[in-house]
C-alpha cells in the first residue's frame, strides 16, 4: 500500500521560507517520478513541480519558478520542497504524489502565507 506522509507546513509571512518534506513508503520509491500538487480553498488542485526517479529532470511550474526546489533523497524514501520568496497566492494545502500525473496523493500539509 502507497503511504506518503507530508510535513513541514506552517504559517508564514510572505517572503519567507518553508521546506515540505515527504516521507514515501509500500512501493519502490527510488523507481518512480515524484510530483507536487497544491490546492487552495475553493479551487481545483494545482500541479507544482515533479522530479524524475533519479533526481535529474525537475519541471515546474511558471507561478513557482525560481522560488521553489523539488529534489529527493532515495537513500531516505524522502521527496522535498524547499519553498522560498512565499507569496499569499502560494497559501494551500501542499500534497505529494507518485509519478508524473499524481496517481497517489498523502494526506497533505497546510501552507499559510499571511502578514
């Protein structure tokens, strides 16, 4: 069974900085590409970044461009963001998933970018 478990979020002024973690268990997680996704209330899920298995490729997306990192840790099983230069746009509920289209998604962590 695919678990994934985020952490990391908080609240935070805008400007500041967050780094999500993931902790990534039941499926082979140095095999598989890893996404972000986001979701700010009252909107449909919004994708962030992904990452192909062995830590190489990375897109992103325009709006988190330059501000965002993704990366992993295979050694750990653990996918992160580091987010940097947080905007009130970027307040959401920030989930990981497996593979480039987000199959399978954790629980979430809330990000809150608020003066």
């Amino acid at each position: 069974e695919v678990q994934l478990v985020e952490s990391g979020g908080g609240l935070v002024q805008p400007g500041g900085s967050l780094r999500l973690s993931c902790a990534a268990s039941g499926f082979t997680f140095g095999s598989s590409a890893m996404s972000w996704v986001r979701q700010a209330p009252g909107k449909g899920p919004e994708w962030v970044s992904s990452i192909n298995s062995d830590d190489v490729s990375t897109h992103y997306a325009d709006s988190v461009m330059g501000r965002f990192t993704i990366s992993r840790d295979n050694a750990k099983n653990t996918l992160y963001l580091p987010m940097n230069g947080l905007k009130n746009e970027d307040s959401a509920v920030y989930y990981c998933a497996t593979g480039w289209g987000a199959e399978s998604w954790g629980q979430g962590t809330q990000v809150a970018v608020s003066s």
